[in-house]
C-alpha cells in the first residue's frame, strides 16, 4: 500500500511540474523583425 501511494504522489508531482512548464512556454511571444526576418522571443516584462 505505501509504495502504491509513493507512485501516485510522484505521478501527481511529475504532472504538475509539467503543466507549469505547458503554461510558461505560452507566455513568451515570437516576434519576427520586419527589416531583416530575424525572429526572436519577446522579452517578458520585469525581467522576469
């Protein structure tokens, strides 16, 4: 029985460091230059 509740605990943890990492890709906007084509990721505001 503990190990069952161990494997949920880490599946729990594991799916939610991974929507984490889902939700911050979406915030960060490529932009792409309009003179030289350059595409690059907008900085996020506050320097975060």
């Amino acid at each position: 029985m503990k190990k069952l509740m161990t494997l949920m605990m880490v599946a729990v943890m594991a799916f939610s460091l991974s929507a984490c990492a889902g939700m911050q890709k979406k915030e960060q906007t490529r932009v792409k230059c309009p003179a030289c084509g350059y595409e690059f990721e907008q900085p996020m505001p506050g320097g975060g």
